[in-house]
C-alpha cells in the first residue's frame, strides 16, 4: 500500500479564525473490524510433498575428465523458474589475480566451530546460531523424483549449492520446486523459507557433465540471509591454501541415499545438521578431495559449502560438496567443486547483482511481538526486520509502516491497523535494520475476539516494489489474544469463620498492604460486624448508619453497611475470612438484618492491586449504605451505584444510600481506583469485561525547530530564526561511545565566543563542542561550570548516551560543518533524540532540533559561553531570539519545572477519561504565534511532508487525521491550550484519539505553518 502525505490538515487551519469554541466533543467513531483476504501469500513454498523421504542428492565417483567439443565455449547460464526461459549470460574477463573474496555478514568469528575431524562428524544442535544457520536445506524434484541437498548463504538472496541439485546435467532438465530452508530440524521454524526463483549453473556442466562445474546457485524470491547472516565466498589459485590449512563444512545428509547400500545411515537424518573439519589431500584446479577411513559425507551433503577461516574470523566458502567414491560399505573419498576466478567473477557480477534494482526497495521480515496478548492491552513486545532489497545507498530519511492485527497469515489492508509509525535510518546497499518499539508496542484494539491471530506489518514507504511491502506467511508472528479480565465473581472457597457475635470488631491480616480510599495503608483490617471494613483502630462498631457519619467517621469499605445480626437467635450466620497473600475474602454468611428473619450472604474481596469488589446473592435487604468513603470530613451525595460505569471525579467517596432494600441483588460491583484518588465502579453480572484505565502517550516528532547565534560588536550575541535550516546530509559516524571526546576537522577556521581561533573542534558524547584539548566529557551540565571552563559551544549540554544507539556524525559541506547527535538515547532512557549544530567560517553557528518530544525530563543547558570565569548575564528566552554579552544561553531545569521550549510539543495534562475533558496543552509556541489550533481525529497518517513543493514543511510530520474542523486553543506565553470532552458512553472505552497542534506563525516555515508532535490517548476510565 503506498499514500501521499494528505494536505487537508493544512485546509482545515482556515476555519479557525471563525470558529467560536475553544473545546470540542467527540460523539461518534466508525471502528474497523477484523478481515481477511484470502489471497495467496508472498512467500507460499513449494516444498516437495513427500520431502521427508526424499532422496538425498549426492554423485558417484571417480570423476572423469570431460573432452569439450571443438569451439564449445563455457558460459554461466540461468533458468527462470516462473518462465521457463534459459539466458546465457556474458563472460567477465576481470585481471588475474592470486586470490579475492567477499565477506559475508551477520557473526563472523562469533561462535566457533568444534574440532571433528573428516571422517568423524559430529551433529549440530545449535542450528539457529551464527554459521550453522547460514548452512540451508535444499529441496527439490528432478526427473520426476523428489530429492534433497545442502547449500549455503552466500548473500541475503543468494544460495551456492551443487550444480546437479539445480540441473540433471549433460543435456537434461532443470530441477523444479526448488526451496531452501535455514536452520532446518524438521521445520522451518527458525527463520522461514524461501523459493528458488532462478537457478545458475555453468554450460560445462548443463551440456556436458563436466564435474569441474558441478557448482550452481539460487536466487531466492525471500531474502533470508538478511535475517541468518551470510559466509563469504572466494578463490584462491594456491593448491597449498587448501592442503596446507584447515578447511570447514557443514551438510545435511539424508536417510539411505542408495537403494540397497550398505552404508549406514546418519542418526537423525534427513533433519540434522553435521560438521567436519580438516586439509584436503588432494587439490587440482578445480577439484578438492578428502580420503576417508570409514563413511562420511554420503546423499543429501551435496552443495554443502566448504569454508576457511581467515585470520579476522571471516569465514569464506571456496567450493561445494559433489561427489562421494565407495568401496564395499565404505566412503573412501569425497569430492569438491572449486570455485575459481572464473566462477567468483560470475557470482559478483552476474549472480548476485541481478537479485537487485537500482531503485529503493523495503521488504518486512520476521515481525516478533510476543506470546500473548489481552484485548484492550499492549503487545508484549514489537519488532520487525526491514531490509534494503537493492543497490540503491539512499541519504538518511525517515520511513513508515503499518502494523496489522490479522486473522491468518496473509497480511493485508483487509486486517485490522492497529499501530501507524515510522523509523530513522540510513540504509547501504542491501543493508537491514530491526526496527522496536519495545517501550511502547501497539494495542489490541477493544472489540477484538479471543484467539489465535497474527501481527504483521506493511511498509509505507513509497519504494520500487509495492508486491512485496507485507510480512507474510512465517514472517507474520502468531500470537494468542485472550479476553480482559471479567469482574470478580464469587468465590466459594469462603475460609475460616471468625464466630462473630452482634455489634463486634474483628481484626484480621491481610498478607499484603491494602490503600485506604484516603490514601492511608494498613497491612490488617477491622470488621465490623455491621458490614462495615475499617482501617485497624479507627472506631467501633456501629449500627446506625448515616450519610453524615459516613462523610465525617473514618475511611471506610461498606459493603453492606446496617443493623446486622450475623448471630440472631433464628439463623446460624457468621462472617468468614480468608487470606491467600495477594487477596482477602471476607464474607457474611447468611446474615439478617435486626428484627426480619431472611437470611442472605454478601461476599467482599480486596486484592492487592487495589481492586475491590462487593458480590450480593438474590436477596439483599435492609435500608443499608453501600459504597467506600474517604471519611474524615468527605464530601458526596447519594450516587446510583447501578447505573455504572461512572467516576466521581476528584473525591475519595462513592456511595449509595438506600431507604429500602438495595437494587444490587445478583450483581457484583467493582471499585477500581483511578489515577486522581478517585474511582470507576462497574456493576454488573460476572461476565462482562472490566475497563481499562485511560492512557495517552507522547508520540511522533514536532517540525525541525532552528535558531543562529550571531556574534555582533562588543561581544554582543544575537539569536535569529532560521527556516528548514536541518542538514539531512549528517555525514559519518565519529565511533562515540558514552562519556567521551573525540576531535574533527572543520575545513576552515571557526572563532569560539572567547576569541579563540581552530580549524578542528572536539565533540562532547554529552551535546557540547570545544577547543580542541580544552576539557573533556562532561555529562553534568551547570551554570557554574559553563562560566568557569572553556570556551564551549552548547547544543543540547546533558548526559547522552551514544554507546546505547544512534551516532555522533560529523559532515563537511560547502563552507560549514555539521555536528549530529543522530538518535541518540539519554542515560538511562530508550527514547531517542536528534539534535545538529552548524558551524560556519564566519563565526555563526546554528542549533537544530529534530525530535525533542522524546526527551525525558533532566537538565539541559543551550546556548554559547565565552567561559573563563566570566560575569554571567542571566538566563535568556532563547525561543524569543534574545540577545546577550558575554554569554548566550538558556538553562532547562524540566525536574523543577521548566519548559523544554526549544520545540513545539503537544503535552497532555489529564488522559482522555469517559466523562471527563482530555486536557492538552502545546509548550514551545513560537513568541510570533497568531493562531494555534487542535487537529483532532482517530487515525494516524505518519505522513513525512519532507520535500513537498511549495510547503517548506521539511522535518514536520502530519501526526493525524482530523475527524473534525480544526479547533481553536487559547494561546498563552509560548503555550496554547484547549480540551476535548470525551464522552462518558461506555462505546467508547478502548478508543484511539490523536491530537496534534499547528500554528499559524511567520517565518516558521515557508508556508507560516509549524506542527507539534501528537498525543495518543486511549479512552478508559
């Protein structure tokens, strides 16, 4: 799926200068539901159906030379899968050299092969881990027969394996239904598989047999070596390179390969992995051999990749397993094709660059989200693979994705969206990243049923490919949604009875600590025979209720509060108590009110979590008050207990008083406490789910936000606004690690606030820039340190932590040099930030701020100081563009209370509460601001509005899709704020809200239009 940034939230700014309200009320959502399409899926193998009895594939020897006819050429030839069609492909006549080869990528050196010699191979369990995973089952049909091989990754989409697995040889056929499957154990579960869609070999062996080209490859439709890594692959034209050192392979071999031999099978064949290790005896130019003592290396081997390991721990494959010699029931020797120039220069050239255009192409892989998850909850945990399926070395960008709830594993616009998001990155050729979202996953959404679905994702990213943008098949994870918790409902198991009497107080304890409605603890309680339960001396028994002695007595739990006679001279009633350490049961047991004679039982829970629940059997009676108090001079009238789900804002009591027999008989009511010291109550039967608390979360990034110091007379420093002034060229990575300095060339001479002149600078891991040699990391800003130490520059002065992700880059453009503190996490945090800071020969120098919505709050200090102990001038409003002597900065204490100003940002004061108004305030209004306004709606586009013509709106993202007018907020000091008042229908539990600021301000952007961050909320209580 591919969409354009939508303009109409640009449109809709238009309607605010007539609008009169400065709030607004949602009423009314269409939800979509869950689908299907049906469709086949992207990467649907066509394994062989009988594959677990597949012959494995492996050639007799001795090998004999081939005699070419007169003029035969030998060229790489491939036949395409899909097409049927043959292409003879063109030589490649590169300078000879000794020796070449290409890494491989994902673990190189990381975990070591064990020591078995040739004729003893050992099993490999660990098939998952780094290189065995990199070793691939190969399945396939040949001459009518289903046959199995081994191969190995040589590059995301690139397998070599033997050149008879591909094709008969000597004028026959090609194999059909090929397919390979990494770390293979009997299933693909470890990494997926994936089809052979175009098959190479060499005209040597397709016309004539010639074993000297018994080598081929397969370029796969599923770019799984992005996700095991890949070994290398080279030549060496030295014989002694190969019996003169270790060499390495690892292979499948099947079950019985000859009918009738006597060679006896390998235990847990065809589905486990065997690796041997040793020199070879005898090497030609294009055969290697291994003279065995017992058997080894039988069918099924073939196309398993030898391997040496160089010096750096680079694994490189330098020929594949072909043929096997007997004697009676022995393997005497094997045999394997070599890969030489020619054949090397044909993998690089023709191969392996065919897999890819020259145009960006992303491809999802292997999306992880946990085991299970709760409807309403978020998803343990979220990742995906995004692979760069071309040569094209794209800058730095922003990209998108769509994360879908689906029914199979056919991923598709059909499903449910659950999550709209993006990532920063810069791709390489063929590159990958994993992207997470780990601290804060997608939701499921309200309304879903129970049961087995399968999370996915699409790109989009508009790209080269749109056919391949979905993850699906294995790449889809599966996961287990299960219902929100139901009410509590009735437990039998009643405990122990406390042998109460009438008008008596009975302690008893918890197991855990309990919270009070007024805040207070306690680890045991009182009960009150008169159904009362109060905090451990607090008062007596009572058996005069009153809204008066609710109000003004202790905290208080009243599940049924009246003259009761557990003990009365006509029932056998009491109250029973049981404690399991994380839940209490408290019960009356067939209790009376004074003077009737109907027995009837109520059930309390406490559970330490804070939860309480009051359970009635059919028959409750007694002019009784029923609810939970605050006391000690609360507040509250008489609320219908019944009619809930309801809060009652901003109060510690919620009660109902009632002059006759209570409504509640067979019902459970459940307190939850809230976020405010106050309370949700749902009564209901015991089936219907509970729901949940009222989020919202700070997502997505404001526009680029930009200002210049300018150095002037008399040491005079001035801020100005500076548009689209992100450099997206933010250059190569300095290496940082956390806490450290490291020093870079600028290409011209730079003159620091102190007179100083350098033509280098060292740059602070923690946001600062210096004289080289100055001092060094520093991750403690202050005020004082900044009037005393050197000459600095200070972009973004905290303690950042560029060892834990992102990068410190530098870049050198034409006539200025950008400094880059690229995605890099606070100490401590996972939150990501991204600030620049430009430096020019004439002493100017530009701060840029990118996604300051992430920052967690801590001390920054931002500005330029001349140091060296001089007078201090005073904090300045550096969004105001102020001017200064000496020193230019602004200190940001966000713990005291200081706004983080440098951005626009949408902050929430309340979450969005059934019933209540979703409070949201934008802090860092540009000082020119002439209107702001709320855009509002359900759906997040994620649109980047980078390079759309005419706009200037480069760095800003549109964050939502508004579901309404733009509504008008009240602009303050560098602040504007409004609210939405959420509808108190329970419909609306679980819905998702996105709001996002824009205002109006000259000079911002070209089109005077500036745009926040957003704030997802999800309606609860």
């Amino acid at each position: 799926m591919k969409r354009a940034a939508p303009l109409f939230a640009f449109f809709a700014l238009a309607s605010v200068a007539v609008a009169q309200s400065t709030s607004g009320t949602i009423t009314d959502q269409n939800r979509p539901g869950l689908g299907r399409d049906g469709a086949t899926e992207r990467y649907d193998v066509t394994r062989p159906a009988d594959w677990a009895t597949a012959t494995g594939a492996q050639r007799l020897g001795p090998v004999a030379p081939v005699v070419h006819p007169a003029g035969f050429v030998n060229r790489s030839i491939s036949y395409d899968a899909q097409t049927g069609a043959e292409t003879i492909h063109q030589t490649h006549n590169s300078i000879p050299q000794m020796s070449d080869f290409v890494p491989g990528t994902g673990g190189n050196g990381t975990i070591p092969e064990l020591a078995e010699a040739w004729g003893s191979p050992s099993q490999q369990n660990n098939v998952t881990a780094y290189p065995w995973r990199t070793n691939v089952r190969v399945f396939f049909t040949q001459g009518g027969g289903s046959f199995i091989c081994s191969g190995t990754l040589i590059d995301a989409r690139t397998v070599i394996t033997a050149g008879h697995c591909l094709h008969q040889g000597g004028g026959g056929a090609w194999s059909t239904n090929v397919s390979v499957s990494a770390g293979w154990d009997g299933d693909d579960d470890a990494f997926g598989s994936a089809n052979g869609i175009q098959l190479f070999s060499w005209t040597a062996w397709t016309s004539s047999t010639d074993y000297d080209w018994d080598i081929g490859y397969i370029r796969l439709d599923r770019p799984i070596g992005a996700l095991t890594g890949t070994l290398g692959y080279g030549y060496n034209n030295a014989n002694s390179h190969f019996t003169g050192n270790t060499h390495h392979h690892a292979a499948y071999p099947g079950c019985n390969s000859t009918p009738g031999s006597c060679i006896p099978s390998f235990a847990g064949c065809p589905n486990q992995l065997y690796y041997a290790f040793g020199p070879f005896d005898t090497a030609s130019t294009h055969r290697l051999g291994v003279n065995l003592n017992n058997w080894s290396m039988t069918g099924g081997m073939s196309g398993g990749g030898e391997y040496w390991i160089n010096g750096s721990g680079t694994r490189i494959v330098y020929g594949v397993n072909s043929t096997r010699q007997e004697s009676g029931c022995f393997v005497v020797q094997n045999g394997f094709t070599r890969i030489n120039q020619t054949k090397f220069d044909d993998i690089q050239n023709t191969v392996i660059p065919g897999a890819y255009g020259s145009s960006l192409d992303l491809i999802p892989l292997d999306v992880n989200s946990g085991a299970t998850a709760m409807v309403g909850g978020r998803l343990p945990s979220f990742d995906v693979l995004f692979f760069n399926n071309s040569s094209n070395n794209p800058p730095s960008d922003n990209y998108t994705f769509d994360v879908y709830l689906s029914t199979n594993t056919d991923i598709s616009t059909f499903d449910t969206l659950i999550s709209s998001t993006g990532y920063s990155w810069n791709f390489g050729p063929q590159s990958s990243v994993r992207v997470n979202s780990n601290a804060s996953p997608p939701r499921i959404p309200f309304g879903t049923s129970s049961g087995t679905r399968w999370v996915g994702v699409i790109n989009t990213t508009a790209d080269a490919n749109g056919s391949n943008d979905d993850t699906d098949g294995w790449d889809a994870h599966q996961i287990t949604v299960i219902p929100t918790p139901a009410q509590l409902s009735y437990d039998s198991n009643i405990g122990s009875p406390l042998g109460a009497g009438d008008d008596v107080i009975i302690n008893r304890s918890l197991g855990f600590t309990f919270t009070w409605p007024n805040g207070t603890t306690s680890t045991s309680i009182d009960i009150d025979s008169n159904g009362r339960i109060l905090p451990p001396g607090s008062d007596g028994s009572d058996f005069t209720e009153s809204t008066a002695e609710l109000l003004s007595g202790p905290t208080a739990l009243c599940p049924l509060w009246d003259d009761l006679t557990p003990d009365g001279a006509t029932n056998t009633g009491d109250i029973y108590f049981r404690g399991t350490g994380t839940r209490a049961i408290i019960t009356w047991q067939n209790v009376q009110q004074f003077g009737t004679d109907q027995d009837f039982t109520f059930q309390v829970q406490l559970r330490s979590d804070g939860r309480i629940a009051y359970i009635y059997d059919s028959r409750v009676d007694g002019d009784a008050i029923i609810g939970l108090t605050g006391g000690n001079g609360a507040t509250g009238s008489s609320t219908n207990l019944s009619g809930q789900p309801a809060t009652n804002a901003n109060t510690d009591t919620l009660f109902e008083q009632f002059s006759t027999n209570s409504d509640l008989d067979g019902l459970v009511v459940q307190f939850n406490p809230g976020p405010n010291g106050d309370w949700i109550v749902r009564t209901s039967n015991s089936t219907i789910p509970l729901p949940p608390p009222a989020t919202n979360e700070q997502i997505g990034r404001p526009c680029t936000s930009s200002f210049t110091i300018t150095a002037g007379v008399f040491g005079t420093y001035f801020g100005s606004a500076c548009m689209n002034c992100w450099d997206n060229n933010v250059g190569t990575d300095l290496g940082m690690g956390d806490d450290t300095i490291v020093n870079t060339p600028l290409g011209f001479s730079f003159t620091f606030p102190d007179g100083t002149a350098v033509t280098s600078v060292d740059v602070d891991s923690n946001g600062r820039i210096l004289p080289p040699g100055s001092d060094g990391s520093d991750f403690t800003p202050s005020v004082a340190e900044m009037l005393s130490g050197p000459s600095a520059l200070y972009p973004f002065h905290t303690d950042l932590s560029p060892n834990l992700g992102g990068a410190v880059r530098a870049y050198q453009g034409a006539g200025y040099t950008t400094i880059t503190w690229w995605n890099v996490p606070q100490f401590g945090q996972t939150n990501a930030i991204s600030v620049q800071a430009t430096l020019r020969p004439d002493n100017t120098v530009t701060y840029s701020y990118r996604n300051l919505g992430n920052f967690t709050p801590d001390e920054v200090l931002v500005g330029n100081a001349r140091g060296n102990d001089q007078s201090d001038p005073g904090e300045s409003d550096l969004t105001a563009l102020s001017s200064s002597f000496t020193n230019l900065y602004e200190f940001f204490d966000v713990p005291g209370g200081d706004l983080l100003d440098l951005q626009m940002t949408m902050q929430a004061d309340t979450t969005p509460r059934m019933g209540n108004p979703w409070e949201l305030r934008l802090q860092g209004v540009d000082p020119n601001a002439a209107v702001a306004s709320l855009l509002f709606g359900f759906s997040n586009p994620n649109a980047n509005l980078d390079g759309l013509p005419g706009l200037g709106l480069d760095g800003c993202m549109l964050l939502c899709n508004p579901a309404v007018p733009a509504i008008p907020m009240v602009l303050g000091t560098e602040t504007a704020s409004t609210s939405i008042v959420i509808d108190s229908s329970t419909d609306w539990i679980g819905l998702t809200l996105y709001a996002q600021g824009a205002v109006i301000a000259p000079g911002t952007t070209a089109l005077g239009v500036e745009l926040s961050d957003a704030q997802l909320g999800i309606v609860g209580y």
